[in-house]
C-alpha cells in the first residue's frame, strides 16, 4: 500500500486560473500527500497529468476522506 496516497472530495469546483481542470463537485478523487504537498489528478492512474499544489490550495476546493468514511459512503 501507498503511505502517500489519499483519498480526497471535492466541495468547489477549482478556478481555471489554478490549473485544476475536470474535478466535480462532491465527485470522490485519489492522489498523493507528501512534504506538505498534495498531487492530484481527476484521473488518478490513467495516463493524465497530475498537479502538484500547497495545502492551501488543496483545502479550498477539496476535503480529505478517511478511508472509514470512504467505506460507509460506498455502501
């Protein structure tokens, strides 16, 4: 398993200006979390490029999901 890897939800769908194109609002993402750095992607794993962002950017469009709370929304 990925030590880095999160799962993550989006609440506001990102400015243009930032970069972050194709993530929908309460659409649930992957990526990774590392030296206070999240890299992200709508498409986690298949072939798209990911952004590298702050935590800041990362907090004011997306929420981090435990993977407990991962389990009950997918049941």
């Amino acid at each position: 398993m990925d030590r880095y890897r999160i799962s993550f939800k989006c609440n506001k769908i990102p400015d243009q200006l930032d970069g972050l194109k194709g993530f929908k609002v309460t659409d649930y993402y992957e990526g990774r979390a590392y030296n206070g750095l999240f890299e992200v992607s709508p498409n986690w794993g298949y072939g798209q490029e990911s952004k590298l962002i702050s935590k800041a950017l990362f907090e004011k469009y997306f929420e981090l999901i435990s993977e407990e709370n991962l389990i009950k929304n997918s049941a």
